[in-house]
C-alpha cells in the first residue's frame, strides 16, 4: 500500500473554527465568516501533507495532523519584555502582536508617521488571497486568524522610522496554535525598511502558521527582515507572498535560527516590467532541529531580475531542506536570475537537501543556478593554522565567515548586528554543548 | 551505422515500414499472455517465475505522474506484447538463413549485418519489434569468453548468468514500467565479459519497431567481470505512424572489482510531428551498479527522438573508490517532451560522480533535466560535480533543471551549476558576417554547447551525433 | 635556528619529491632557495609549515624555540605559527566573509598568548595595522575586506607581507613571493621583507627566479635540484644560476 498523500485533521481544527466564528460574529460581517468557512473547508479537504506530496517531500508535518493545540491565549506582556526582544530598537516604529493579537499599548506609533495601520477585521473585504498549491496551511491561517492588520504607506512616502513587526509568540504547558496574519502594502514610490519577527516567550512548545502578503506598487522599494527564533520546542510555519508591480524592487533577509521544525514559504511574483528581488537567506540549524527554506520566484512580466543567496549551517543531527523555484513565464523576456544555495555541514549526521529548480519558458533570458554541500575548505583551515589559529577557533571562524556572507549583505549596520548576535548566540550554544 | 544518423532529409528518414508477414499476439496482457511469450522464447521456468511475480505485483499499480510532460492515458490492453516476423518463427540458425528483406530493412537503416558489409569494429545485435535477427561478429567474440547474444538466446544457453544477475540492478518492484517490463520483456541483447578481458571491439544493439499497436519491451543486462572492460553503444528508430507506441526497456549494467563499462546511446525513434501527433513514448528504466571496488560506468545518451523521453540512466556506487558518469545531450522540437537525467547514489567510500547534461528545446516542446544525488551516512569522501546546462531556441519552448541534492555525510563536497542560453539572431549574424552559412553557424554553436558530451562518445557516434542534431535544429532556426 | 638532517617528504600516496634535504638556517640570515620547476621548492616550504597535503618520509627538522631545539615535524601547523614559523604562500588562500581585521587580530593574540605576550585591545591593535599598511602600501579599506577574496594576485602578495610584519615570526618563508607580481608590487613587497629583517630573525626565500634577489641580497644561496640541494653558496650563485642555467648547476655539480 502506499502511503496517502494526505492525512486528515484532527477534530480540534473544527472545534478551533466554531469558537473564532462565534468569537468574530460581532465584529465580521456576514461574508468575512463566510469566507472563513470557505477557507477551513479547503484546508479539511487538502488536509495535512504528507512527505508523498513534492513542496513536501523534505519536511515531515504529519503529526499537526494529530497533535492537539490551544488557542493561543496572549500572555501578560510588559513594555520591558518587549524591549529585550532580538531586533528591538526604541527608536523603531514597533507594532507587537501577543500571541497573534494586536496590543497597540506596547507599540510604537510616532506621532506624523505616515504609515497607516488597519486592523483586519474592520477591513470591508481583506485582500483576496493568492491561491498558494499544495500548502494547506494558508487556508487554515484564513480560517481561524484572530487578529491582523493592514499596514500601509501612501504613494511617495518613506517613513522617519524603521518599522518593526513583532510577534510574541507566549508558550504554556498545552501547546498553544496561533494564525498570525500580516497584509503590508507600500503604494507607488513607497519606500520602507520592515523588519518581521517572530519570538517565543517561554520554553514551551506552540505551533505558529504565520501568513504575510506584501503589495509593492510601481516603483515602491521594500527592505524586508524576516527573523524566525522560536525556542527549540516550538514549530513554525511561514508562508509570505509577494507581488510587485512595475519597477519595484525588494531586498529581504530570510533568517532562521530557531524552532523544532521551521517552514517559510517565500513566494515573489514578479508581476511588473522591471520588477527586481533579492532574496538573501541564512538557516542554522543544530540538535535534532529542522528548517526548510521554500522559495519561488514568478517573472510574469518582461525585464525582471531576481537573485537569491541562500546558505545554512547544519550541526549535530539537524536536518535542512532548500527547495527554491525561478519560473520564466513565456511573456517574461530579457529575465535575468541568478540563484545560490550552499550549506555547510559541520557533523557528520546533519543531513542537507537541496532543491534549486529552474523553469523556463522564453528564451530570451539570462538564468542560473547552483547548489553546493560540503565541509570547511582544508586549504582554508590550513592557511588559518599556518598563522597560529588552532583548529577548533579556525573552524568556528570559518563557519561564522560562511554567515557572515550573507549577513555582509544587509545595508543596515544595525539589523546586522542585531542577526549578528543572533549567530553568536547560536555559536556559543554549540559550543556549550561540544565542550 | 554512420548513414542511420547521417540524415539530412527534413523528414524521419527512418520512417518507412517493413512489408513482412508479423505474426502478433492479441491486444492486451494477462497471465496467459505473459507465458505464451515465455513458451515461445522456450525459457527456462525460473523465468516465467520471475514474470508472473512481476505482473501480479504490476496489476496493483497505478502509473507514475510525477514527470513533468503530459499524455493521456494510456490503454494497456490495447498494445501488442509480441510481434515478430513471421520467417523469425523457425528460428534461423545464422544470419545466412534470416529473412532477405528484413536484411535490407537494416540496410536501409545503415546497419548491414551480411559478412561481407557488416562494420568491422562494432558487433552488431539487430533487434526486430520483439525477437533478435541476429547478432554479428560473435565468433570472435567467443574465442575471448565474451558473450554477446540476443536476451532469448541467453536465457536457454546461459541461464545461470541471467538467474544470477536479471532483476538485481532493477528489481521488478522497482516501478510501474520496471514491473511492465519484467513481466512482457521480449528482446534485447546480453553482455558478458570474463575477469580480466578488454573487448577489443564496441558492441552494439539496434532497436527497431516496426509493427503497428505494438510495445517494444526490450531487456539488456551487461555483466564485467574483476579487471573487465566494454563500450556498448545502442542506437534505435521506428516507423512513422500517428499512434502512440510504448518503448519500456529496462537496461541493467553490473561492474565487478576494477571493472568498467562505457554505455553510450543515440536514440532517434519516432518523435512525432509538428502537431504532436504520434511517436514513441520512450519510457525506460537504466541503472547500472558498480558492484565493486575502482569499478566504473559511464553513461553517454544523445536523445533526439521519441514524443516522451522519461528515463534517469543512474549508477548505485556501491563499490569504494567507484565512479559513475552522466553525460546526456537531449534535444527536443516539435512538439516532443524530455524528462530525463541520472540518479547517483553514493554508498562506499571515496566514490566520485560526475553529471554533465546539455538540454536543447525548440519549436513547441519541453524538455527537463531531472537529477538526484545522494550520499549516505557512510559514503565518506564522496565527490559530485554537475552541470545541467539549457539551451532555448524559439520562445514557445520550455527548458527545466530539477536537480535533488541529498547529503548525508559530512566529508562530501557536492557541487551542481545550471545555465540557461540561447542561440540568438545577433549571434548568428555574428558567424554569418565572418562567412559562415546559418547551418554552419548553428553546428558550431551547438558543437560548442555539446561537446563535453560528444567527447565522450565513440569517435564515429561523435560525428554522426553532430550531424543528427544538425538535422533536427536546422528547421527550428532562422 | 632551524636545522634539516635528510629530509624525506611527498604528496601523501604520492611519488617522492624531496629527497634528502639538509639545510641550516640561523637567526639573522637571509637564504635562498633556488631551482628549477619540479625541483622541490614549494615542497619544502610546505612540508615546513605542515601543509596536510603532504607527508614526510625520513629525516628530521628541529626548529629553536627559546634556544631549545624541538621537533618541528611532530608540532601541528598551528603550533608552528605560534612558535614563530610563517610561510608567505604562493597562492594565498581566499577565506570568504572572514575580514582581514578579525583574522589578523585572531592570529595575532593566538601567538601573543602561545608566547606568554598579553594580548593587545581592538584600538591598540587597529594603530598596529595602520602603522603596518603604510609599510606595504595599502590603505584602510583592506581591512574590512574578506580574506584575499577579489585580491588581485598583487594584492595578495602583499597581503601576505603584511600578515609578516604583524606576527613577526622568527623564520619567515617566501615561497615564490616574487611570482606574478608587477613591478611596483615587486619593489614593494621586497622592501617590506628587507625591513621586516633583523638579527633576530632569518628568512628562507624559494624563489625560481632572482627578481627578487635583485632587492634582497641573501647571504647564502641553495640550488635544489631533484628534491636535493646540490649547490650551496653566497649571492654570486644566484647570479650565476641567473647568467648561465640550472643546466651549468647539474653539470657543475
């Protein structure tokens, strides 16, 4: 017999569905509830997939299929707390989400600034979602989000401030679920540097299915920090879709260092003439951890170009899996896009897949892509020892450096710093547990 | 040889149809049909065994989707599992005795098999729809030990070897088409070479379909033995016709200690015509072991033909020290859809594999490479290259690269490139203004392109290899 | 300083390549080896330096470290360093998103704390560096730049003067330092050597050529033909070997 393609959920998901349409009755009107209903019955028909279905074949789910969850219930949070979080600037335009629920008493939200913030459920009809295949996961997010917001910046704005996007994710003995879900939309000529976080408070696991969708209109630039550091126990499941128009351009940093088991689906759809992104990744993963990078990058449209510097460190038993897609549409000429990915195995029971994939369909394009696994370089670590570095210092330099590549890319010396930590921290813990 | 791939016509040159008596067993396949072929190949009963096991398990499948090309289903009870000529039914005892015209039809192929015009460095197998017509050169084969003889023959002269190693590189529960395959198999060819012999001379199959409504299922194995070596080289064409024809082969190679077998392909089967009406779908399933330490297999294939290609030519290193090659050029037009690529699997210690594919899409058609490598827990120092490179001519076609890298040990170093190019009109304006015509232009950007693969072939494979591809671009540019 | 008694060496697995070398070298000269290509040079200074690429086969080396003779060939390529070994290498390593600032200031305090020395602060560090660039002709920049990563092989060349002047080993080995590099670098770079020399140090250059010889006169010069040194003399060698061929050598000798 082999083995289904997917396994149906557990009857919580339904339980989950009723409490938030009596819960939301109030404040939705009747097609928002309706659209959730929509939404669960597509997640219950697609259920949970298994490993047979291809965007799934590295990253084992299953057992969100079983497993019960809590709502998540937003803990007491103190101003204190949230500015010992990674990433927190006081000076930042901060928005704090607990648990998935706005707390607009510890954001930041200067006075003139001209970013606007739109709860989700006062929105008359949220933004449709771009069907996502085989990720069932978006439709339970539409299904049973509790909270949410629309931020905004009007045509030819840049605000005064980084803006930062926290989520607090509280932990508690049950495992708690969460559907965090974020629109941002920056109009024509817009430009902003956004950094999202995701957080847990407390060692507990819980189980957060975060959706992202981000607009760029014509000529918009966004600088997009993506930081997943949920605590060893935790899951994570990211799934942000991006559209830009014409000539807009992104550059983000998809950095991940925590959770049990990390997903982030990263879609861009160059749906413009001359859109660009570039997508840099870094995914470090120790213990029994697992981390999956999923990138597609769409050209729909004529002269757009798309780069991607994808690298993960792998340590101990952990597992990684880079499945990163470049589509050419047939319309899309003079396409130019590049895409990397490396990781560096530091134990000899760290298992790395790669999957850079390429799709073509127009001629008239400039495309490539490389993949590479492997060790510390024995030149490298030679020429290091030849100038007094011992081996265990020459290793951890040289593993740092291999993150410091992609790291180097960020404009903003701060946010590096700030990720820096977060790889020193991660170091230091290996080697705690080496030693 | 040469001539079968020398064809400048725009048209299949091989598309032509034999008028000979076929003798043919009625549509469909079922246990019956499954041992009325094992009887009239008069096989020994482990054989039928090992068919009957393989069609019940085959009955509970379901085909495979997974590949990224598009068919309609197809109707297995609708195809021919034999056909043969009917003049093969009394089983010549030599070339001398078979069938005239099916002699001018290998002629006409470019692969005379009489003494006097047969090759002199290549021992032929002439494969017909579903038996062998005969296999040339093999006297002086035999005086070094080297079998080489239709599968059929094989199996009633030597079948301790087939029961040793049939089914242990492919095992008939491999896949749906493997399991096909192992229960309906008519023909193909058997290599085996004895510790320690070089063949001094390259053999070869030729694969021909020719009745209509029918599969081909041919069934190769090739066996080196310690220290052997052997370059096999196999070609195949079929008539055009607006049917789908189902070519499912399995090609087994095992590599013994310091052993090292070079398989090299030109497949030029029917492709189909501009509207994708007909052709083969060229279904096959190859996998070679290198079973023993320093042992080697090389797989070259130029795939030109055939309205499906789905095949992965891989090699399990097995042995330490072993090394696996793939080099593959794959060009489709038309409306003609490729899936194809390799599969190394590292398993000894400081074993190497190396993947070099050249994807070439025109007109309406799509071709995809699609790869796997990898190295588990114990395959220490395991060494990867690969690079899958694409070319597009013309902007309705598609050009995919689906490589899977899956490392489990540290020491590996593991590298894959891709590329994506074309042959672009400033380009050719660009050759044509230092005198060369568009087709020599062509030829010697596609030679560029191509040839880390076509090195690798044999030297008269190489030339005609060229030419073959010269052909089929020559109506998809300019 | 440094003394080869019948050193043996080859690529691991590999043939042979050298084949007895006996050489000495003290505090306070300057050596050269010359030889044609495939004589064993390069060998040399890696089997030296304790390159993994290569194993030695028979003889000894003893490397002075606080006037005791040690066994170098039992020391690891770190512990080398740190005892005051440095190989300026031919082709020098490019170590991606590892700045040229923390890998100096890592070597630096590495052998600062091997040789009993405190280590110095970031700031007290960083005057070291600037005061050194100046001696190769680099600017600031450098330092934030990755290891040798888009060096030009000019670059690098004296990158690896630099890194000389910083950790300022007592035996410092050139390998082919003079290859490949323009005139001006060449100037530059023999310069830095020649001041970077002192009574208390001793360099050994190999070197195929002597354009570098032509800044730096050596006080002995060593012919190495056929992983043996067949010719030893003073600076007159070098220029004989330069006048009339590695032929005139083997003949001669």
């Amino acid at each position: 017999m082999k083995r289904p393609r997917a396994i149906t959920p557990d009857a919580h998901y339904a339980d989950q569905l009723s409490a938030v349409l009596e819960a939301m009755a109030p404040c939705e009107s009747a097609g928002q509830l309706a659209a959730r209903q929509a939404a669960f019955d597509r997640f219950m028909e697609q259920g949970i997939p298994t490993r047979r279905v291809e965007a799934w074949k590295y990253t084992d789910v299953t057992r969100l299929a079983e497993e019960v969850f809590a709502p998540a219930a937003p803990a007491p949070l103190t101003a204190e707390t949230v500015t010992g979080l990674p990433l927190y600037h006081p000076e930042d335009e901060t928005v704090v989400f607990a648990s998935g629920i706005l707390q607009p008493g510890l954001s930041r939200h200067p006075e003139g600034s001209v970013l606007e913030l739109h709860p989700l459920h006062t929105m008359p009809d949220p933004t449709a979602p771009v069907p996502i295949h085989d990720n069932p996961f978006v439709d339970l997010n539409h299904a049973l989000w509790r909270d949410g917001a629309l931020l905004r910046l009007p045509p030819s704005t840049t605000p005064a401030q980084r803006i930062h996007v926290l989520f607090v994710h509280a932990t508690a003995a049950t495992p708690t679920l969460s559907h965090p879900r974020l629109l941002i939309d920056l109009g024509e000529h817009a430009t902003a540097e956004i950094a999202i976080t995701h957080v847990t408070l407390g060692d507990k696991a819980c189980f957060n299915n975060a959706t992202l969708d981000i607009t760029l209109q014509p000529g918009a630039h966004l600088e997009l920090v993506y930081t997943q550091v949920l605590n060893q126990a935790s899951t994570h499941l990211g799934t942000t879709t991006i559209t830009q128009q014409r000539d807009s351009t992104l550059h983000a940093m998809d950095f991940s260092a925590g959770s049990a088991l990390a997903r982030h689906s990263l879609s861009v759809a160059l749906a413009g003439e001359g859109a660009s992104a570039s997508l840099d990744g870094l995914y470090i993963v120790q213990g029994r951890q697992h981390v999956d990078a999923h990138t597609c990058i769409q050209h729909q449209q004529p002269n757009g170009s798309s780069r991607q510097l994808y690298k993960g460190i792998l340590d101990d038993r952990a597992t990684a899996a880079f499945s990163g897609l470049v589509r050419v549409h047939p319309g899309a000429t003079g396409t130019d896009a590049q895409q990397m990915n490396r990781n560096l195995l530091l134990s000899n029971d760290a298992l790395a897949n790669s999957k850079p994939q390429l799709e073509i369909s127009n001629d008239d394009v400039r495309c490539t892509h490389g993949a590479t696994v492997g060790r510390l370089d024995d030149l490298e670590l030679f020429y290091l020892a030849s100038r007094g570095i011992d081996p265990t210092a020459a290793r951890d330099m040289l593993s740092r450096g291999f993150a410091e590549e992609v790291l180097y890319r960020l404009p903003d010396t701060q946010r590096h710093a700030d990720l820096h930590a977060i790889l020193n921290r991660t170091f230091e813990k290996n080697d705690d547990t080496t030693t | 040889m040469n001539d079968a791939l020398a064809n400048r016509d725009k048209e299949y040159k091989y598309g032509f149809v034999t008028d000979v008596e076929t003798e043919k067993f009625p549509k469909g396949v079922n246990e019956d049909v499954v041992r009325a072929i094992s009887k009239r190949k008069e096989e020994p009963d482990f054989l039928l065994e090992f068919r009957l096991k393989a069609f019940r398990w085959w009955q509970e499948q379901t085909p495979p989707h997974w590949a990224h090309v598009e068919f309609p289903p197809i109707d297995f009870q609708d195809i021919h599992y034999y056909a043969a000529p009917k003049s093969m039914a009394d089983a010549p005892q030599s070339l001398d005795d078979v069938d005239p015209e099916l002699l001018r039809t290998f002629d006409r192929l470019g692969v005379p098999l009489h003494e006097r015009e047969r090759l002199a460095g290549v021992a032929v197998d002439a494969v017909f729809d579903s038996v062998s017509v005969g296999t040339t050169h093999q006297d002086i084969l035999a005086e070094m030990g080297v079998i080489f003889c239709s599968f059929s023959e094989a199996a009633r002269k030597h079948p301790e070897l087939i029961k040793r190693y049939l089914g242990t590189v492919v095992p008939p529960r491999d896949n749906f088409y493997a399991a096909l395959n192992s229960a309906v198999f008519s023909d193909g060819s058997f290599v085996f070479i004895p510790k320690g012999v070089h063949c001094p001379i390259d053999l070869s199959t030729y694969f021909r379909i020719n009745a209509s409504n029918t599969g081909q299922f041919e069934r190769t194995l090739i066996v080196a033995e310690e220290g052997a070596s052997v370059s096999y080289v196999e070609g195949c064409t079929a008539p055009m016709r607006d049917e789908n024809q189902l070519h499912a082969a399995i090609v087994e190679l095992i590599a013994l200690d310091d052993a090292s077998i070079k398989y090299s392909t030109v497949q030029n089967w029917y492709g189909g015509d501009e509207n994708g009406r007909g052709g083969i779908y060229n279904f096959v399933v190859k996998r070679g072991r290198c079973e023993g330490a320093r042992s080697k297999i090389s797989w070259t294939q130029v795939e030109a033909g055939s309205a499906i290609t789905w095949k992965y030519p891989s090699v399990i290193l097995k042995g330490d020290d072993s090394v696996g090659e793939f080099y593959s050029v794959a060009l489709t037009n038309n409306k003609m859809q490729a899936d194809t690529g390799t599969k190394m699997v590292h398993i000894g210690k400081n074993t190497s594999s190396t993947i070099i594919s050249k994807g070439i899409s025109c007109d309406g058609s799509r071709n995809s490479y699609r790869g796997l490598v990898k190295v588990t827990p114990g395959a220490d120092n395991a060494r990867n290259y690969s690079q899958c490179d694409s070319m597009l001519v013309g902007s309705d076609c598609e050009a995919n690269t689906f490589p899977y890298l899956e490392i489990n040990n540290q020491s590996a170093v593991i590298e894959h490139e891709a590329t994506t190019s074309r042959i672009s009109d400033d380009q050719l304006f660009y050759l044509q203004s230092r005198g060369l015509d568009s087709e020599e232009a062509i030829s010697l950007l596609v030679n560029g392109f191509c040839k880390d693969v076509f090195k690798t072939l044999p030297l008269e494979f190489s030339v005609e290899a060229v030419k073959l591809l010269e052909m089929k671009l020559e109506d998809s540019v300019g | 300083m440094l003394k080869i008694r019948e050193l043996k060496a080859r690529v691991v697995d590999g043939p042979e390549i050298l084949k007895g070398i006996n050489l000495d070298v003290n505090a306070g000269e300057i050596h050269a080896v010359m030889g044609p290509n495939g004589s064993g040079k390069s060998t040399l200074s890696r089997v030296l330096a304790g390159h993994p690429d290569y194993e030695v086969t028979g003889g000894a080396v003893t490397f002075e470290i606080n006037r005791e003779a040690q066994d170098l060939l039992a020391m690891e390529a770190h512990e080398r360093a740190r005892a005051g070994m440095f190989l300026a290498f031919q082709y020098p390593v490019e170590v991606p998103g590892v700045s040229n600032t923390v890998f100096l200031r890592a070597a630096f305090n590495a052998i600062c704390r091997a040789q009993g020395v405190p280590p110095v602060d970031a700031f007290d560090f960083r005057d070291l560096l600037t005061e050194k660039l100046a001696l190769i002709g680099m600017d600031d920049s450098y330092l934030e730049r990755p290891v040798n990563l888009d060096f030009s092989g000019g670059e690098k060349k004296r990158n690896e003067i630099l890194q000389m002047a910083i950790l300022a080993p007592r035996l410092a080995i050139l390998d082919e330092t003079d290859s490949g590099l323009d005139v001006d670098s060449l100037r530059i770079v023999s310069e830095g050597v020649k001041q970077l020399s002192t009574p208390h140090n001793a360099t050994l250059m190999i070197t195929h050529y002597q354009r570098m010889l032509q800044y730096i006169t050596p006080d002995f010069v060593h012919v190495l033909m056929d992983g043996q040194i067949v010719k030893s003399g003073d600076h007159t060698l070098a220029e004989a070997v330069e006048t009339r061929g590695y032929d005139w050598v083997k003949d001669a000798a």
